[in-house]
C-alpha cells in the first residue's frame, strides 16, 4: 500500500466487517486460525506479526472488534484526510505488533495521540456524533462497493478511473510490490 500511496491516491474506507454485528469474541479455534493466516501473510508480504500480538490479542475472551479502528480513521479523515493512511499504518502496527488491544477505543486513541492526531483522539474519547455519522457514511459506502464488485473479505483494492471500477484480485496485494504496480498500470 505504501508503494501505491506513493503513486496515485488511496481512499481507505472501513467496512465494518467486523464491527457491530460483525465483531465476535475470540476462541481458541478463531485464535488458531487468525495466526496461522497471519504468519502466512507475513510470508508472502515481510509484515510482521508478532508473538507479543498472538500472546496479547489471540487469546480466548479477546474482542475481535474493528470499531474503534474504525471510529479512529473516520476521526482523522475528519480532521487531517491527508493523514489517514498515517493513522491507519500506527492502528496496525499497534495491534500487529506492539499486541495492543485495539478493540478499546481509549487504546485507539492513544495510538493517534502517539501519532500526533490528538484533535481526533478527542473527538473519539468524546463519541462525537459527527465522527460516528462519518463512520457510518464511510462503512456504508464501502459495503456497497464491496457488494457491487463482489468482494467478501478485506483487504480488498477497487481501483476506480473516472466512473469505471475493477477490483484487484486479493493475491496480488500479497505478491511483491512491482508485480503489484504492474497490475494496477502504474509501474
């Protein structure tokens, strides 16, 4: 993602796929197969997963509940839309390695105010009801596009050129980043 952000603009867009009543608890069984996904994607990407993570995270009884990720990057894109692919880059690593429970929103918010975004950490603490509408704006209109392209799982790329939309087969994103550039015709 960081090789296209580069190059052409990114619209991340949550989709609550696991957010509402898309969010579950963690299970032994859930735990297990999260890992073994996870070390795979570290394989084929060189993102890390750390055992700090599965110790922290992968544990039965965790939340399994992108919300307040999600609250966090509609805060952003409130208040600082060129730094949301920052924001969501310190989400991630925050959970992924650092093991940070980023189901909570205090926890969520403190990785933004680590980041420098503590205008939006506070409109996050606060459930400010125009953060909560913008998330909902923002996860409807990235469910619809998933409907419309048939996509069922995230990460999932739509690469749009005025009105013309083609999703990006999911195993590209998991390849190396020059295959990736020539996939989208921007190498």
């Amino acid at each position: 993602l960081e090789a296209l952000q580069a190059r052409t603009t990114i619209t991340f867009l949550a989709t609550g796929m696991f957010a509402g009543e898309g969010a579950r608890t963690m299970d032994a069984g859930f735990a297990a197969y999260a890992w073994d996904n996870d070390r795979r994607i570290e394989a084929l990407t060189g993102q890390p997963f750390s055992h700090v993570y599965r110790e922290r995270i992968l544990q039965p009884g965790i939340a399994f509940d992108s919300t307040a990720a999600a609250l966090a990057l509609a805060a952003v894109g409130l208040d600082a839309p060129q730094r949301v692919f920052e924001a969501y880059k310190a989400i991630q690593h925050a959970r992924y390695v650092d093991g940070r429970d980023t189901s909570v929103r205090e926890e969520v918010a403190a990785v933004l105010d680590s980041a420098g975004l503590s205008a939006p950490a506070k409109r996050m603490r606060a459930a400010d009801p125009e953060v909560l509408a913008y998330a909902q704006r923002q996860i409807a209109h990235g469910r619809r596009l998933m409907a419309a392209h048939g996509a069922r799982g995230v990460p999932t790329l739509i690469l749009t050129a005025g009105e013309e939309h083609r999703i990006l087969p999911t195993q590209v994103l998991y390849g190396d980043r020059e295959t990736l550039l020539r996939h989208v015709n921007i190498a």
